[in-house]
C-alpha cells in the first residue's frame, strides 16, 4: 500500500528541501569564491537530486518537483486528488531550503535564482526541452521500475546535471517551479519570472499527454515502485 498523504507531504517536503538547499547552495557557493567551471555545478545539482530520490523514493515517489507531479497525473501515472499535497509540500520544502541556504552560507547571486542571460525564446525553449525530458526519465522508471541495482533512479538527476551544464549559463536550468519560486521571492529577483513557469509546466504537460501509460497499478504507482520484472 502507498504510504499515507501525510508521510508524502513529509516526505516531499523534506527532499525539495535538500534538492534547493544543496543545488542553489552550491550556486552561493560558487559566486562566494568567484566561480567555478559548469560541470561542478551540474555534478552539485546531480547529487542535489539524487539524494532525495533515494532517500524518499519508497515513501512518496520523490516528485521534488511541481512539474514532475503535474506530468504524472496529466498521464493518468498518480490520481489528480494527490495533486495538492504533493505541490504543498514541495513549496514549503523549496522556501525551507532556500531559506537555509541563505542563512547558513549566503544570499550571493540571488540566493541561486534562475535569471535568463539570453534571449527568452532561447530561456522559453531550453527549459521546454530539458523539463520534458525530466519528465521522461521519471516515467521511464514510474512505469518500468528502478532497475537492478536501482540503476534508473539516477535518471532523472543526470537529466538535471546535463541541463545544468548545457543551458545552466542561458537560462539557470529551472525544470522545477519550486526551485525557481523560492528564491526568486527570498532575494526579490523577479525578472522574467513567467517564463520559467510557463515553459516548465508546457514541458511536463506536452509529455503527460503524450506518454500514457499502458497499465497503471492503482495500489503501487508512481516513481517509488519496486523493480517487477527486470
């Protein structure tokens, strides 16, 4: 049986958490000492979603992401009545993160804000691309399971370290509204904010829609189900 929406919510939260608190953390990080190359980074935001995948996987699928929760239930993957708590607690988990990375290492570089440094279609496509192959990866394990040695639980976060490398310099490497919002509203960086959310949630949907599960196992579905097959 699923854990109950109460250890979900707790769950989420407490993995979106570590997810900002360790990957804008280490964008602090590296502003505070001048900068650091691109694949530090995206290795710092590989680890700052895998951690809480493994972590929380079993408990609540490990969303850690509006839009990854979004896409599932727009393909029929998890019940749009989950919906709310799964959001709640990655909102609260983002501003929970957030605020300790400000507090314990700095608010350098809009506490890791994403803030485009291109043209916005270029910010509006990457992000579109990037989300919707983050939402790819974690419906290949949702439906097909972690794999011998929980190999595809690695999945989604090499998606975000390849993001963060290749459009990180463009456009922050968003894919996740929560990561985004947190600190946008702690360091009161605003700018062009819509078009992360909008470009992250068109991601998620597009490929809700268009990758359907073929079966759905209403009793163990979503992203924390165990290896049956192979």
């Amino acid at each position: 049986m699923n854990p109950s929406l109460g250890k979900r919510f707790l769950a989420e939260t407490i993995g979106t958490a570590l997810l900002v608190a360790i990957g804008t953390g280490a964008i602090v990080l590296a502003s505070r000492a001048g900068g650091v190359p691109q694949w530090g980074l995206a290795v710092a935001w590989f680890f700052a979603v895998l951690v809480p995948i493994v972590l929380f996987v079993e408990i609540s699928g490990a969303h850690l992401n509006p839009a990854v929760t979004l896409g599932l239930a727009a393909s029929g993957r998890i019940g749009w009545a989950e919906v709310p708590e799964y959001v709640l607690g990655q909102f609260v988990g983002a501003f929970v993160g957030s605020a300790f990375v400000a507090v314990t290492v700095g608010t350098e570089a809009h506490l890791g804000s994403t803030l485009p440094s291109t043209d916005l279609l270029t910010v509006f496509g990457g992000e579109v691309v990037f989300t919707a192959a983050l939402v790819a990866a974690v419906f290949v394990f949702a439906d097909r399971g972690e794999g011998r040695f929980r190999w595809r639980l690695a999945l989604p976060p090499l998606v975000v370290g390849v993001s963060t490398y290749v459009i990180g310099p463009l456009t922050g490497s968003s894919l996740n509204p929560a990561r985004t919002i947190a600190p946008a509203v702690l360091s009161g960086s605003f700018a062009d904010l819509w078009v992360y959310l909008v470009s992250v949630l068109l991601g998620a949907i597009l490929v809700g829609l268009a990758w359907r599960p073929r079966s759905v196992d209403l009793s163990d579905r979503g992203p924390g189900r165990l290896e049956v097959d192979r």
